[in-house]
C-alpha cells in the first residue's frame, strides 16, 4: 500500500524538503507489524529499511544460554534495516 502523509509521523522523513519527500513517497509502502514480529536477522541479508510511525523497534542480542538483551530502541525518529 503507498504511503501517505502519516508517513511524515517518522521524524526522519518527516524532516525532508519537500521535492525530496515527493520522490520518497513513491518508493514507501506501510507495513503493519505485530508484537513479536522479526524484521532482521543479522545472519541475513535485508533488502528494506523500516522507518517507525507508530511504535519501538528493539534490536536484541541473542546470548547463548542467557536471555536475549535489548541493545537499540528505534522509535518514530529513526529508521532500521
């Protein structure tokens, strides 16, 4: 689905001159995520970045035999991927 202005809630993209968000925007599409859902695995690579609206990315380290730790917290001015 193409972006709309909502997309302008991200700090990063909404800080765009306009002729430059005018390209952007064709090239954005809005993803809804759930609770839980993995976006990126380190031992793969990504083709996307993901620019937050509405929520907090935590990236996590994987320990071994240790729980997972939060290392980043991307919020709506930020940008992960």
């Amino acid at each position: 689905m193409p972006m709309t202005s909502d997309c302008c809630t991200n700090k990063l993209i909404g800080s765009l001159y306009m002729n430059d968000l005018s390209r952007w925007l064709s090239l954005l599409e809005a993803v809804e995520l759930a609770p839980g859902d993995v976006i990126f695995d380190a031992a793969h690579h990504t083709r996307h970045i993901y620019f937050p609206t509405s929520a907090t990315i935590t990236m996590l380290h994987d320990w071994p035999a240790r729980p997972a730790t939060s290392v980043a917290v991307i919020r709506p001015a930020g940008a992960v991927g």
